[in-house]
C-alpha cells in the first residue's frame, strides 16, 4: 500500500476526482441554454437551476471543513463523490419520461399545418386552440423539480471533495511544493468545467431524441434556432466516470507521512512576520458536535476579524461571482450577440477562454513557489494581475452589434402585412426576407410557396407578401438574419481571454494568502468560511442576478398555450451592455478588496518593524540606564498591545 502513501499520487487522484466533478458542472452550464429551450425556461430560472447545487454546499460546507483533522478525510472524499455521481444520472432522469421535443410546426402550428400564409376562419381557430392543452407533455411540469434535485444533490455529495482535499495536502505535502501542488489542483479545477464545454459542444450536435427517432425523421437543421441537442447524454458519461474515480479514496490512509525534501529551507526575513507552517497537521483538540456549535459563532468570529483573510476572501467573492457569470451565460450572450449555435459557443469556452485562465492560475502557482514570495508581495501580485484583467475587460463592452431588424417587434413594434394570413402568434420559425428583415415564420412573412433540399431541412419561401421587393414579390429562406456581428467574434474572444488570463493570475497566491495569515488549529475551518462566502454571496445569488439581468432585455418571450416559455429575442445592445457590465462591476470590486488587502498588510508591517525597533532599543539599553528600562518594558507591551491590528 505504499503507492496510497504517497501524497504526489493522492495529488493525481483528487485531480482525477475534481476532473469528473467539475466535467458535471462544466457540461450543465455549457447545455443550459439548450435545457432552456427544451423545457420552457426563463434565463432566471435555468439561472437558479445553475446556482442551486450551492445550496446543500452551503452550510455544511462549514462543518465538514472544521471537521477535516477529524474524520477519515479520503474516505468522505469518497462518499461524496458518489452521491454526486447519482446526482448527475438523476439529472438525465428528465429526458426520459418527458416524451419527444415538440416544437412549432411539427406540432404547435394551431391555425395551418404548412406553415404557410393562408386564410382561415375564427370558428376553426378557436376550436384549434382549445386542444392545446391536450399537446402540453405532462412530463415537462415534472422536469424541472427533478433537475433542481439533481443539483442539490450534486452540491451536497460536493461538499467534502474540495476542503478536505486542499487540507489533507497542505498538511501532508512539503512547504516547498504545496503551492504547486495547490496550484495543480487549481488548474484541475479549471480543466473539468472546459472538458464540460468541449463535451456539450460534441454532444449538443446530436439531437435529443436521436436515441428514439430515425436520422431521415429528424427534420431540423443544427443551425436552426429551434434546435434541442442531446443535453442529457453528457451527465450519463460524467455520472460513469465520477463514480469511477471516487473508488481509490477507500485506501488512502486517515493520516500520512509528511512529504521530505531535499531542497535547501528558505531563510526567513523581517518580512515574514506572520506564523509559519509547521510540517504536518497541527494537533487539534478533539470536539464533540453539541461542543462544536455552542464554540462555533465565536471560533467564526475570531476568523473574520482577520482583516487579511476577511478582505481577501471578498475579493475572491467578486472574482467568483464574474466567473458565475461567464460559466452560466457566456455562450448564451455568443449564441446571440454573434448569431452562433450552441456548440460553437461552447467550444469557443471549453477551447479558449478556459485554457487561458487554466495558463494563468498555473503560471501564478509557478511564480509563487518560484520567488517564494511573501503574504505582501502576494498582494502586490494580485492587484497587478486583476488591474490587467480589467483593463482587458473593458473594450469588451463596446464590441457588438445591435438587434437585427425584426417585422413587428424591433424596432418597429407594427405588423406589416401578415393581419389576414391567421398566423398563429405562438409561432417561432424564423426565416429571413430578402429585405433583411426577419419575421416570425414564412406564415408571418406571407409566404405561400415553399421548396426544401433533400433532407427536408433547409426551406425557401417564395411568393411572399410581406417582404419588400420592387417588383415581383419577396422571398425568404429558414433561419435568423444576421446581424452584422459575426466578424466580431474573434476580436472578443481575444480579449476576453487575456482578461480571464490575467485576472486568473491572482488564483493562486489568493489562496496562499489566506493559508498563511489564519493560525494552523483554524485552518480548516477557515477553508470551510471561505467556500460557504464563495457560495452565499458569489455562486448562489450570481446567476440567478445575470439571469434576471438577461430577462429584462428580452423583447418577445416564446409562447405555448397561452403560457411564457424561453425569450426568443433580446435587445442585443442592452443584452451586451447589463452582461458585460456586471462582470467589470465584479472584477473592479476585486480589485479595490485586493488593494485594501495590501494596505492593511503594509500597515502590520510597519508595526512590526516598529515593535522589533523597540525591543532592540530595550535589549541594548539606547532608552537609558537598566532601571529605567525595566520600567518601560511594561509600557512597550502595553503600546505593541495597543497598536496591532492583528
């Protein structure tokens, strides 16, 4: 069993774990635009559905940290890994009983069936509609209540993976290596959720109900706007594979040897004030649970009256909540400010801006075990790194087009021509004139002719009414226009990925900071504040915010049955403009933490220097003669006692 003594091999496997668990995490962010159209939802809604693993997290996220140096950490490691595991192939659950995609003109076009422009009577409208409710799978209602539960679970069978993993090697790795090794297990943490982009990205090519319908009866086009991509295969695979790596944990050791080495032990300086490391875990006095809780609140309290940890953990928080954002809603805002489907703009996350903040946090751990830099120059580190991403960030706000002209609701909100065509207003299959401008179906376009390719996926329309033409009538083919944007894309995903870059830098000695300003009995349980503020004020309410954010551009919502389903479109400027501008507002906040964070560390400096200054003077005897010095030892106590803020 020497292999599982071994802390570099235990390294590989939490890389391995957290790999699979991020995969999960990754892979729903990169789908949820898609689970969006499949079941009707809000961007606020998929936005909770995103955020709501956290909630199990929370709290006991607090426990199981404070907890760590007690119990068999690999073997909880284990435990929860597994839980998660099920949580990923509940998560699939939903497809499976939710009976096929349904979408407009395969069995939602209540006035005509062809979808094109004719003339009906009222009686025959409303006898249509009134078996709409008739078409509304029951199964849909359920879906989400289940897809939330997923996520709980996954959030609660997370708890344990993270802490216990970062504590178990701080306290058994070397000095030396453990910030690259943190910075590793960092870097995992970064690979997983793009592994989960890359995955959506291929897997969101397949329809999603390729399992149950031939290719020849599939009608719909990749590109086409109504496209729903086979979002539930992804969990089934990452479920497998967490399951899978959660069973090397069940024989690594409760404790193991402190890792040796060979390399020359860094002198200390005057800089290097706060307390250092020692090798191994502390011993920690053990603690029943009912002692725990009545000792909690001010064990707590002790740890956020450190100003370095306080204001560096909130500087994490604003961080945090930016990257929320990108996770859950960048390839949305891709998908529809640069008119791109879902796979390209997940492959555009999981293939370039991903990376770029896995170089930095890498690069960052480097530099960091490097230079061996202290809790100050750390800080100085950070503010330069996010001071860079910002500004980085910034152009971000001005590349983008607005919304492409559309009959009837932008910016026009007057119908042409489409009056006497009984066009069904919950009809959504666009097509584009010849004009430019888009209309809601060939229906809506006053279309009443039409052809296809082969597959009977790509249509034209002819002999349309309501597309301008100087003479003969206009014509329109399937699909959105394109709003002029698309040769932007490039440009932005450079510098987004420099922002992340940069910004991603400060990961790394962030994390170090904390681990060397809190005395060594609370280091658990400070890990375990740091990911429950991560989750209260970041992961949590941050989507949910951009989702918000997001519904309050939207100038026409999908309809079916009289009921709002997910926007078909937004005002792209405003889109941009509330998107974009939460994330700099977040990563300015992190800046401004990160230079309070520095200040105050100057500032315990300079005490310091000033306390050593004045023990010299008393030790050799520049105050006077001995007498008068042993009169003024207590009065030097009693002014370091004053003056730290420590």
């Amino acid at each position: 069993m020497g292999l599982f003594n071994n802390i570099k091999f235990f390294v590989l496997c939490h890389g391995l774990l957290q790999l699979a668990q991020l995969l999960v995490s990754g892979y729903l962010k990169g789908s949820i635009s898609t689970i969006e159209r499949r079941y009707g939802l809000s961007s606020q809604m998929s936005g909770l559905l995103a955020s709501f693993n956290e909630v199990g997290n929370t709290v006991l996220i607090v426990f199981v940290s404070y907890f760590g140096s007690r119990v068999h950490r690999p073997r909880c490691i284990s435990i929860g890994a597994m839980i998660a595991s099920l949580a990923a192939f509940l998560i699939a659950l939903p497809h499976f009983f939710s009976g096929e995609y349904e979408y407009t003109h395969n069995n939602s076009t209540i006035v005509n069936t062809s979808g094109l422009c004719h003339s009906v009577n009222d009686l025959q409208a409303k006898q249509s509609n009134q078996t709409c409710s008739k078409d509304d799978g029951h199964g849909i209602h359920a879906a989400f209540p289940i897809l939330l539960l997923g996520q709980l679970l996954l959030g609660i069978g997370g708890v344990p993976i993270q802490p216990f993993g970062i504590s178990y090697v701080d306290d058994y790795a070397d000095k030396k290596n453990s910030p690259l090794y943190l910075g590793i297990l960092f870097s995992v943490t970064v690979i997983g959720p793009a592994l989960g982009y890359l995955m959506a990205s291929f897997l969101l090519r397949f329809y999603v109900d390729f399992n149950t319908m031939s290719q020849e009866s599939i009608k719909l086009d990749k590109s086409d706007p109504r496209w729903v991509g086979a979002w539930w295969l992804g969990f089934l695979v990452a479920g497998t594979l967490l399951f899978l790596t959660s069973l090397p944990y069940l024989f690594f050791p409760r404790k193991m040897e402190t890792e040796e080495t060979t390399e020359a032990p860094v002198k200390p300086t005057s800089e290097n004030f706060i307390e250092k490391k020692e090798a191994g875990p502390s011993h920690v006095p053990e603690l029943s649970l009912t002692q725990f809780l009545k000792r909690f609140p001010s064990i707590m309290l002790r740890t956020l009256r450190n100003p370095i940890f306080l204001l560096v953990v909130l500087a994490q928080v604003n961080l945090a909540a930016m990257i929320a954002g990108i996770a859950t809603f960048m390839p949305k805002f891709i998908e529809r400010q640069f008119t791109k489907t879902a796979a390209f703009s997940n492959l555009m996350i999981g293939g370039l801006i991903i990376p770029s903040a896995m170089l930095g946090i890498m690069s960052g751990g480097m530099v960091l075990r490097r230079l061996s830099l202290t809790v100050k120059s750390s800080a100085v580190m950070c503010i330069t790194a996010v001071l860079l991403g910002s500004m980085f960030a910034l152009p971000l706000l001005f590349l983008g087009c607005s919304t492409q002209r559309i009959d009837g609701i932008y910016p026009d909100t007057s119908q042409k021509c489409s009056l006497d065509c009984s066009c069904s207003s919950e009809d959504f299959n666009p097509v584009c004139g010849s004009d430019g401008t888009e209309f809601l179906s060939p229906c809506h376009a006053g279309c009443r002719q039409k052809s296809s390719d082969e597959k009977m996926k790509v249509w034209n329309y002819t002999d349309c009414s309501c597309v301008e033409s100087i003479s003969l009538p206009g014509f329109a083919s399937s699909g959105m226009c394109d709003n002029g944007c698309s040769h932007l894309i490039v440009p932005f995903m450079i510098l987004a990925s420099l922002s992340c870059l940069m910004a991603s830098f400060s990961q790394t000695p962030s994390f170090m900071m904390i681990l060397r300003t809190v005395k060594p009995e609370d280091k658990s349980l400070a890990l375990g504040i740091q990911f429950m503020l991560f989750r209260v004020l970041a992961f949590l309410p941050a989507p949910v915010l951009y989702g918000s954010a997001i519904d309050s551009t939207c100038i026409l919502w999908g309809k079916k049955c009289n009921k709002n389903t997910s926007c078909n479109y937004y005002n792209l400027d405003l889109f941009r403009q509330r998107f974009l501008g939460l994330q700099t507002f977040f990563i300015v906040g992190g800046l401004v933490f990160f230079i309070l964070s520095f200040l105050v560390l100057r500032r315990m400096d300079s005490i310091q220097q000033w306390k050593t200054k004045q023990w010299s003077n008393v030790a050799t005897g520049e105050k006077g003669q001995e007498t008068g010095n042993q009169n003024a030892l207590p009065v030097l106590l009693k002014q370091c006692e004053t003056n730290s803020v420590l």
